[in-house]
C-alpha cells in the first residue's frame, strides 16, 4: 500500500509540474502585455519622429528585414528604403500624423496591431487605417517588420 502511495503521489506532483510548466507558456503567449505596453509607449515617440519630418528617427522602428506598403507606392524593403520612402513623402506633402490603435495582439515574438490614423498636409486631408506587425528583438527592444495603411476616404473619382 505504501508503495502504491508513494508512485501515485508521484505521478501527481509530475502531473502538477507539467500542468503549471504548460500554463505558464500558454500565458506568456497569450496574456502578456509585455508588447502592448511597448507598442502603446512607441506610439507618440512615432508621431513626434513623423510631424517633426525626422525620417531618420522613423526608420530606427523598423527592422533590417522590414517592409513598408504605403499606398500609390512601391514596397519599401528595409530602413535604408523606408526612410527614404518618408523623407519623399515629407518633402512632397508636408504631412502631420495622428493615430491610435484599435488593437494589439501579441503571440510569442510577434505582435501586431491595427487602428486608425488620421493626416493633415499641403494636399489635404486623410483619414484611414492601419495594421503594423512588431517583432521581438534579441534585446527585448520592438521593431515593425511588416507596415501599411489604407485610406477610407473615397477616390476623387468615387465621390
């Protein structure tokens, strides 16, 4: 009998073990707000970057590997690119920024969120959306790997 105990109380306490070790990496996946919290404290850093024309600034968001989809446009393949991209689009239009996200998810190493922005410029006014996918660098730092946006506003031929 007391062996019977022993190897039960054993297979109980393995059971246990692999149970906490199988929820704690569910929730570090799922529930951390360790990419929220670095998102959401980015955001006005970006904003600041983008209606000051600081392309440079902006391009140290994105990863080595990062696109850039912006609409009328080519993809941007990397921060080289990407601020390249900006530095075209400030020269041209002499845009300021407002945006928020609507989301944010994270999902191990990747995050992405997606919200609504809002523009004003030489050309006028735009409002849209966008969805930017975040990756987790070996030193914990954020960066965009994947960026674009849509205009909700009608075509000038729609309206």
């Amino acid at each position: 009998m007391i062996r019977g105990q022993k190897g039960e109380t054993m297979r109980t306490t393995i059971f246990l073990g692999l149970s906490l070790l199988i929820l704690g990496c569910a929730t570090t996946g799922t529930m951390s707000n360790d990419a929220d919290a670095y998102i959401r404290a980015a955001g006005p850093r970006f904003i600041t970057a983008f209606n000051a024309g600081n392309a440079d600034a902006l391009s140290s968001f994105y990863a080595d590997d990062a696109v850039m989809l912006a609409p009328n446009q080519p993809i941007a393949q990397g921060p080289a690119a990407i601020r390249t991209a900006y530095s075209g689009f400030f020269t041209a239009m002499h845009p300021t920024l407002n945006f928020a996200p609507d989301r944010i998810v994270q999902s191990g190493d990747y995050a992405y969120e997606y919200g609504h922005y809002t523009t004003t410029s030489s050309s006028g006014n735009d409002q849209g959306n966008y969805v930017t996918v975040w990756h987790r660098q070996s030193n914990g730092d954020w960066k965009i790997v994947a960026d674009s946006n849509n205009s909700s506003m009608p075509m000038a031929a729609m309206h």
